[in-house]
C-alpha cells in the first residue's frame, strides 16, 4: 500500500490565485493540488490535500495524520507566526514535517519572521512559490525511503 502524505493548508490559502497576486501568484490552490499530486504519484505516494480557514480543523487533520499518514506538509499561513496549539498538535505527530511558504517570509514584516512551526519542522521551504509544494513533495518521498 502506497504511503499517505498529507498536505495541509491554513487560512486564506482557498484564495490563492486571486489574493494579492504580486505576493501568492496566480496559481489557484487546485493548481497546487494538481502539481502536487503528479509528483506525488511518480514517487508513488498517495495525497490528502485540505485547506481550512479554522485552526481547530486543521488541528483534527494532523491528529488523523498521526493514524494514517506518514509525513505531513504544511503551509499554516497566518498561524504560522501564531499557533502554539498547530505547533503541539505536530509535535504529537511521530513522522516527518516538512513546512512551505509561498512568499519568502523573511523578506516580508517582522510579525512573519518568527514560526512557531519551525520549532517541529524537519525542513522549511520559503519563496519558491508554489513549486515550494512540489519540491517538498519530492523532499518528503526522500524522507519516507522512496525516490
Ligand atoms: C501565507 C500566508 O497566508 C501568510 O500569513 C504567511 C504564507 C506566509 C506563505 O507565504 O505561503 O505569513
């Protein structure tokens, strides 16, 4: 049975494309989706892939994570910089934890230097745009003894 990945997204992601362009692009989230499910089956790994807009949700994801899926990338948007329940729900995740932002964080006002994630993360990927998700897929695949 292929192992499961899941790749989560935090508020504001279900917009992407639209939002602030100059900063996100304009790939939509199904975009990244679909980029990430490519690279995902070549690796032969199979993909959950969620947005939400609710920190409690995105929580209950990575808790399902710990049953039935093997690494977790994420992209936590805002609560990135806020979340120490994100962080602790992640820590309570035994597999690898790979974090993506879009724009290069540090580059950006000082509110989004600091990742409370970053604490848990195994590796950070920032400013590659949404290839940042592919690449991390690539990355993970690596991480779970694939290819
Ligand atoms: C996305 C967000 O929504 C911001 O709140 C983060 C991140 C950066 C990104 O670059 O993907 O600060």
């Amino acid at each position: 049975m292929p192992k499961k990945i899941y790749i989560l997204n935090g508020p504001n992601l279900n917009l992407l494309g639209k939002r602030q362009p100059e900063i996100y692009g304009h790939e939509t989230l199904a975009d990244v989706e679909s980029a990430c499910r490519q690279v995902a089956s070549d690796a032969g790994l199979e993909i959950a892939f969620h947005q939400s807009n609710h920190e409690g949700a995105i929580i209950d994801l990575i808790h399902e994570a710990r049953d039935s899926g093997a690494g977790i990338v994420i992209n936590p948007g805002a609560f990135t910089h806020t979340s120490v329940a994100i962080l602790d729900a992640l820590n309570a995740f035994e597999g690898p934890v790979l974090e993506v932002h879009i724009s290069n964080v540090h580059k950006r006002e000082s509110f989004r230097h600091h990742s409370y994630v970053s604490l848990r993360a195994d590796g950070v990927i920032a400013g590659f745009g949404t290839q940042g998700y592919q690449l991390a897929v690539q990355r993970m695949a690596r991480l779970l003894g694939g290819q």
